[in-house]
C-alpha cells in the first residue's frame, strides 16, 4: 500500500504535535513508597552491586540500611578469607559514595561466617520513621 503525500504529511505533523506532551508523560514525579534493606555479598560478583546501585537510585525507594554478608568459603579469594563481609562493606561505601554521596545510610558488616550468631546488622535496623 503506498502512502500518499497528504496523509504523510498529516502523521508528521501530528507527530510533532504530540511530541511535547510524550515527553511530559515520561517525567512523572516520583516518591518513595517503601523503605528496604539491602543485604548481599557485595566483595564477590558484581550482581549485587548492580541491585545495589539500581536500588539507589530509584525513586520509588528509600534504602534505609545496607547490611553485608560473607562468600561462600568455596570462592573467596585467599586474601578475603575471614573477612569478606567487612571486606563488601568497603565496596558498598565505595559504591554508595560514587552513587548518592549525600544520603546518609549506614552500612554494617553482618557476620563472616554462616554458623555464626546474629551481629551487629541485626541489631542495626533503623528505628526512625520515613514518612
């Protein structure tokens, strides 16, 4: 079917036309509905840092605490051996220093190893109200 010059016209212009009201349409404001943690092994794969980031900046969410946990001992590096959950914080800092410098999020070494007892992230968990 071949298009005639009068109704190409008429597309393009209406095109233009609503051009500005599209673009409206994708600026809608955002507010946080929900307040989360995240928690991950941020010193292994890069995966939880991309949640991390993305978490960050999204507008629906407020992350109101970060909270490590160590690698499986089968892939931790020598060096992170013991301690890739105090290790994943630096990362995590790093990553929400790069990110949002201001938000003042506190981000916590869980315990570095499964068997051991609930630490200082657990008992982490904000008190404060997000309204």
């Amino acid at each position: 079917m071949r298009m005639s010059r009068r109704y190409f016209a008429g597309s393009l212009i209406a095109g233009l036309a609503l051009a500005p009201a599209a673009r409206a349409a994708r600026w809608i404001p955002q507010k946080a509905s929900s307040r989360i943690i995240i928690d991950n092994d941020f010193s292994g794969d890069p995966d939880g840092l991309v949640a991390l980031v993305h978490q960050l900046l999204s507008p629906k969410t407020r992350v109101a605490l970060i909270t490590t946990t160590p690698l499986n001992t089968r892939f931790v590096e020598p060096a992170l051996k013991g301690r890739s959950a105090t290790a994943a914080v630096d990362v995590a800092r790093e990553c929400l220093r790069r990110t949002v410098p201001q938000a003042p999020i506190p981000v916590i070494a869980g315990p570095e190893s499964f068997d051991a007892a609930p630490g200082a992230a657990a008992s982490a968990l904000p008190e404060r109200r997000f309204d």
